[in-house]
C-alpha cells in the first residue's frame, strides 16, 4: 500500500504575510487529503539564534496560524531548514512508511526548497503544489518552481492534484480586471532560438530568461482589458478565480492573398502548462477568428525553440504572407499563420 502525506511547512505567525495569498489552498489541501486518507503533517520552525527576533520558541510568533486548520497531532519541530533533521519526524515517515509527500507552505526559497532538495535527494516522491507554496521574495517563485522540477519534483496546482476542472470563459470587465494577473507566473528559460540565415531557418544558441514583474504583470492586465473594450476578443481560464491562461484575437482583418486576423497574446501560467490548457484556448480563439469571416490566424510567434515546438504541435506553418507592420515589432519573431479551415 503506497501511504501518502501532506507537509504543511512553517505556516506560523512570524512568516511573511504573503502566506494570505495561499492559506486558503492550504486548506483546501488539506481537506482533499483528509478525503484521500493521507497523513497530514505540520512543520514548525524554531530559531535558536540568540537575539532572534522571529520564530523564537514559546511565543506567539513561533505558533501556527489561526487561519490554518489543523487536523491532527502530527506537528513536528525543526531547528534546520531540512524538515528531516528532526528525528521524530524522520522515524514518524519511516514507521508509517510513507514514501511520497505533497508539499505545501513557506518559504519557498529556503526551507520548502531544503526539505524537498533532501527528500527527493532520499528517494521519496516529492510533488510540490505550486499554488500552496510562497516566498518573503516572490519575484523568485518562477525560479523556485522551476529549481523543484529540476530536482526531481514534480510541480503541478491543487486543481490537478484534485482533478478538478478548469473554466473556460469570455474575457470581459466583470471577470478581468487590472490585478487580474497578480498571480500569473510568466517565466520561460531560453537557450536556443530559430534564426533565419542565408542557409535558411537555423538553431542558434541564445540563453536567457523572461520573467515578468508584478508590475509587467499589471501593465499587461490593462492592455488587455483596453483592447477587450475595444477591437480584440478575449478568453481565459481559470482555476477557481484565478486567472491561469489567457489569449487574445484581433478584430482587424487584413492580408492580400487571404483574409488574416492576429492571434495578440497566448500565454499559460508556468505551473499550468503541458496540461492541455494552450490547446483549448487555441480552438477557442480560432472559432471566434472564424465568427470574424477569417481565413488564417497571424501569429508573431516567439523564436524559442520550445515555443517554435509548441506552434507548430497545433498545426501552425510559416506565413505566407508577411505583415511587415508586426514583424519589424519583433524582428527577431518568426511570422507564423493557422489556415482555419484546413487545405
């Protein structure tokens, strides 16, 4: 019998505040592993410095959250940023022989990321749910999440671990708003793109890393709600109300040899990904190109080698015709179309 556990970590008063972003996940969590009969285990810390100011034994500030729901009497102390280090939780898993965790908590960035590296590092099974983890930074939680991967983890949001489904909406002003992607994870690690060459298209090496801001983050949620209002359709997914995927379709038609409209932004939030999400909001966005009288969706598409791979999975090619307005945007884009009606 594979026993599974959930590990709430550090989710006491003296964590950063952004813990109210995700607590009531965490309990969401928890009630979905109570009903999968999981054991469900909290992870304290104690700070043994001397003229420690946070996480001090016996105060208030050492003690869990009021908001968290506690479920059992499986509350261990750690002293270390590895959970393992302490004995009794150590001989806790092996008694019960629990060989796979779902982790939740804080802080990302330190001992989230010490107890997973040293589990995973032991041979357990360590899913990470991406959506009930946080960070006093959380500009590195792109980073973080894809560090958990790296080592073996794997990554994925409490509706997947729960199997729950996601919607699928219209975007307007009473769904979408300028805070709307406070949450969205826009990261992606390059290392080659396609270039075009005198040999034709070829791979070249290009490393670097797109991250976008909380205020990145804003400054595109006012775009869209701009455009929506005004001369572009857009559709979303959400994760209850979270918004975790967008895309966005002009209503301009334009081209000589065939009626085209603009695909204007495609994007899934990191975690989300490779679970079918781009694939529906693509289908979506090419019936309402076809409620547009369209014959092709436009794509200035990225010239990652990952993003080139995922176009053309959903039957993109190469245009035909070139708008030389949205290619001299992004020069280095590869202008791509989707024939809505097949050959």
């Amino acid at each position: 019998m594979n026993i599974k556990a959930l590990v709430v970590i550090d989710i006491q008063n003296d964590i950063t505040k952004n813990y109210r972003k995700i607590i009531d996940r965490i309990n969401q969590a928890i009630d979905w592993a109570v009903a999968e009969n999981m054991q469900i285990i909290y992870i304290k810390h104690n700070n043994l410095s001397a003229g420690t100011r946070t996480f001090k034994p016996d105060t208030k500030g050492a003690e869990l959250v009021p908001e968290l729901k506690i479920v059992s009497d499986h509350i261990f102390v750690k002293t270390k940023s590895n959970a393992l280090t302490n004995e009794e939780f150590a001989e806790f898993i092996r008694t019960k022989d629990i060989r796979e965790f779902y982790i939740t908590g804080a802080d990302a960035t330190g001992c989230v990321k010490s107890t997973c590296f040293n589990m995973t590092k032991a041979g357990y099974d360590v899913h990470v749910i991406s959506d009930c983890v946080t960070s006093y930074d959380l500009k590195k939680m792109p980073e973080i999440l894809a560090y958990y991967a790296e080592k073996g983890c794997e990554v994925k949001s409490l509706a997947f671990y729960m199997g729950i489904k996601y919607q699928y909406r219209r975007l307007d002003s009473n769904n979408f708003t300028g805070h709307s992607l406070d949450d969205f994870v826009r990261h992606q690690t390059v290392t080659e793109c396609w270039r075009k060459t005198d040999n034709g298209w070829e791979l070249v090496p290009n490393v670097f890393e797109e991250n976008w801001s909380q205020e990145q983050c804003r400054k595109m949620a006012e775009e869209i709600l701009h455009n929506i209002n005004l001369d572009q359709t857009g559709f979303g997914t959400f994760d209850g109300e979270r918004l975790i995927g967008f895309a966005t379709v002009s209503h301009r038609i334009f081209g000589v040899t065939a009626k085209y409209v603009q695909l204007v932004c495609f994007q899934v939030s990191e975690e989300y990904r490779r679970q079918g999400i781009g694939r529906k909001l693509f289908s979506m966005v090419c019936e309402e190109a076809r409620q547009l009288c369209a014959d092709k969706l436009y794509i200035s598409a990225h010239s990652s080698k990952e993003s080139q791979a995922a176009y053309r999975a959903l039957g993109c090619t190469p245009a035909e015709e070139i708008n030389e307005e949205l290619a001299a945007e992004e020069p280095f884009d590869v202008q791509m179309e989707y024939r809505l009606y097949g050959i």
